[in-house]
C-alpha cells in the first residue's frame, strides 16, 4: 500500500491502513485541507468544483470529498465523469475558488488521486501546495455548523462546452478535417476518454470512428499508461490496412499518443513536436517543454524562428515557464500538450483536434508526416544506490566531471553533448537516480547512458 504526499497532489493505493493508503479517512483529511485553504485564501468565494475520470474507486472518492467540502461550507459543483482538462476549463468559468480532479492519471487500476487547482483552474503552486499539507499535518480545519453546510450540485454540461471551445479556436479547421474523410481508431482505456474523443471527433465531421476500450467501466483493458508496448490491441486493428490513425488518450485524458496507418506508434514525444509545428507555422512565436524531453521541439522551433526554453519535470513548472517566455506552444514530452490560448494546461482533446487539422492540411499519410521531423531516442534507466548514500552528492560530483560541458541544476543534472544529452533526475521517495538520454540513434542514446551510470558507480566507490 502507498500513499504519496506531493505538492501536486494526494496519490496512493485504495485499502490498506490509515496514513500508509488513499483511505477514505487520508481523503477526508486531504480534501479538508485544500478546502480550508482555499477558504482562508478565498473567503469571499465559496466555490469548489469537482470531476472524476472512470476508475472504480472514483464515485466513493467524489462522495467523500464532496461530502467533506460541503461540511467546511463549501458550495460544490460535481463534473462528475469528466477530464482533468475539462474540469481545469470550468473552474474559471464557474469563477470557483478552486478545484479538484479525483484521478490518478496513467497510474494502475488499485490508484487514484486528489489534484489540486487554483481559481485559474491550474495546478496549485510548490508553495502553496506545501502549505495544504501542513493543514493536513496539523488536522488545522473546522467544520460548519448545520445551517451553513454548502450546496452540492451535478453539471455534466461542461464537456461540451470544453469540446465548443476548441471547435471555435482559429488553428482549428472543422471543414479541414471533416473533408479529410479520416477512419480513425479510438483507445481510451476503459475510462473518460471513451466518452469525450469521440464526441470531439464527431463535432469535428469525422464519420468513421472505431470504438476500442472506449466504455467507462474503470476496468482498464491493459495498462493504462499509453506506451507502445501496452498498445497491442489498436496497432493490430491499424494493420488491417482501412484505417488513417490510432488516437490513444490515458484514463484523465491529459496525455496523447498516436498511431500510425501502419500499426506504428508516431511516438509520445513527438506528440507534441507535431502539434507545436502547426502552431509555429500560424503563430511564429517561443516554445517550451521538460528537460526531460525530446530536443527535435527545439529544432522546429529554431526552423521557425522561435526560441525554445526547458523547464523543470512537472505540468507546473512547464506552465510557469510558459508565461514567462510568452511561449505560444508548450508540454511534456509524454504526450502532454499545453496551448495557452484555450488554458494553461495539458489537454489531449485540443491536442487531436490541432493534430487532426494539421494532417487534413498536410495531406499525405501520417508516416509521411512523421517523416519530417528529426529522429531523436530516448533511453530511460535507473540506477540503485544504498540508503545511506548522499545522492545529492554524486550529481555534484558527476556535474563536476562534466564542468566544459553545458549543464543545467534546476532540476537534477542535464549535461548536453551537442545534440545529446543525458539528464539526472534523483528520487524523492528512494535512492534511486533516474537516468534519461538522447541521441540521434538509440544505439547511441543507450551507451551514453551506460557511460554515465559507469561514472556513478566510479563516483560511489571513492565515497
């Protein structure tokens, strides 16, 4: 059983003991917390909203937190089955005082998760987010008495009023994509995406839609998080030959992954890559991604006369960037695309429906479009070291070997070799360092790696 207090957010296992598993007491607390907090940073809005994808832990998780909000006098607006883009839309439209997605997003059935937004409706700041957990820490909440309780009320309206939105965006072009004619494959896993891909993709004229894993049951039909090697199912109906693309979403809808007609996969990374062409094409202008991610996002970008910028790993620090540099066009490498002029956040809906258009325009197959961007692999390792170690003294001392080298320290140690890099990323729950580089070829991607983990090794060993 786990339970993981974060600044983002409360994610944990569902069962176990209290303080050690997301158990409906840990939710009640947590939920209390952000609630007070709100209410103290907030005291003239008394408004909270509330949306949930799929899994089956979800409606006793809403019942709970809704209940909880209501005693701390909270009014409560329940999405219900909803994503965690679309419950980020609704909060300003709502002019809540925050809001709460109950998700654990790529995370395994036994999950789930309370993540926190502001009245924006983005994700809570580090400081912030501490100080919600130092309310929960000290149980520092009061409840209301009978005659304040809050209000509770259920709005399924606001999926469509997300997908309305996108619809009237200027870069999105409905006639585009509906005379493309695409056949298209939909995985959403079992969750909130079998609901809402499908009806953007209907708003948007597409009339051939095959349904795969697409009922909300909560029982995901494989691992949820959508990596090649979890998405057997939709590249085997790709390879039947009668279909354009794959659109694969994660249980909350905020990653996007795409397939090829030919069963490949077009690649997580480059989710994003794609998307940020189009926008660059239309609004010449700066981008940003996590250091984490692939640097072909800085190639087009500098195509097209823009600058790109890194930022910390984490949707928040993305999006803080983002404003900073003006960027017009930012994300995760993971599928997670953030376009500023709908909201600050990472929406796969938005995603498809910029993606699909650039495909309509571009006119040939998606392979063919996947073949101009660079190629660039990522290797992704880890490297375990004892408990008593200072990890945060062999990254010092690994950046030291590299000191001729340019090196970034916001989040961990990112060398740069050119065009490759590696980056090292610590855990904060184990002592483990996370070890991802990039090369143009995977070969090469893989013995940068070992390079550096043999560099670790030779590192511990004079400690």
């Amino acid at each position: 059983m786990t339970l993981i207090k974060s600044i983002s957010g409360i994610r944990g296992t569902i069962g176990g003991n209290v303080g050690e598993a997301l158990t409906p007491v840990d939710i009640v607390k947590f939920s209390a917390a952000f609630g007070t907090w709100l209410k103290r940073n907030s005291p003239e809005n008394q408004k909270i909203v509330i949306g949930r994808d799929a899994r089956l832990s979800g409606e006793m998780a809403v019942r709970l937190v809704s209940a909880t909000l209501q005693g701390l006098g909270l009014d409560v607006v329940d999405l219900g089955l909803s994503t965690t883009p679309t419950v980020e839309i609704a909060v300003p439209l709502e002019n809540a005082a925050g809001g709460i997605i109950l998700t654990a997003s790529h995370n395994p059935i036994q999950w789930n998760a309370l993540k926190l937004l502001n009245a924006k409706g983005e994700f809570i700041s580090a400081s912030e987010g501490a100080a919600v957990l130092a309310l929960a820490e000290a149980e520092d909440f009061s409840f209301v008495d009978v005659k304040k309780l809050g209000s509770y009320r259920e709005d399924d309206t606001y999926l469509r009023k997300h997908i309305d939105a996108i619809l009237a965006l200027p870069l999105v072009d409905k006639i585009a994509v509906q005379s493309a004619d695409f056949s298209i494959v939909v995985d959403a896993v079992n969750s909130s995406g079998g609901i809402a891909v499908p009806m953007l993709l209907e708003a948007l004229g597409v009339r051939k839609i095959v349904r795969l894993h697409c009922e909300p049951t909560g029982l995901f039909a494989h691992n949820p998080e959508p990596l090649p090697e979890h998405l057997t199912d939709i590249r085997k109906e790709l390879r039947n030959g009668k279909h354009d693309l794959g659109i694969v979403v994660d249980p909350d809808v905020d990653r996007l992954a795409l397939v090829c007609e030919d069963g490949e996969t077009f690649g997580e990374e480059y989710t994003l890559v794609a998307v940020a062409d189009y926008i660059l094409r239309h609004t010449p202008g700066n981008t940003v991604s996590n250091l984490s991610s692939t640097i072909a996002l800085r190639d087009v970008t500098l195509k097209a006369g823009g600058s790109h910028f890194s930022a910390p790993v984490g949707e928040v620090n993305v999006v803080t960037k983002m404003k900073e540099v003006g960027a017009v066009i930012g994300g995760e490498g993971n599928g997670g695309i953030i376009y500023p002029e709908l909201h600050y956040g990472r929406d796969a809906l938005v995603g498809i429906a910029l993606f699909l258009t650039h495909l309509a325009k571009f006119g040939k197959s998606i392979t063919a479009l996947r073949r101009t961007y660079p190629n660039y692999y990522i290797s992704k390792n880890k490297i375990e070291l004892t408990p008593e170690l200072n990890v945060d003294l062999v990254l010092e001392k690994i950046q030291s070997r590299y000191a001729r080298q340019p090196i970034n320290t916001e989040d961990g140690v990112k060398i740069e070799f050119g065009n490759e890099w590696v980056h090292l990323r610590k855990s904060n729950t184990e002592p483990i360092i996370r070890i991802y580089s990039e090369s143009d070829f995977m070969t090469k991607a893989e013995n940068l790696a070992k390079k550096i983990i043999q560099d670790i090794k030779e590192v511990v060993a004079t400690l």
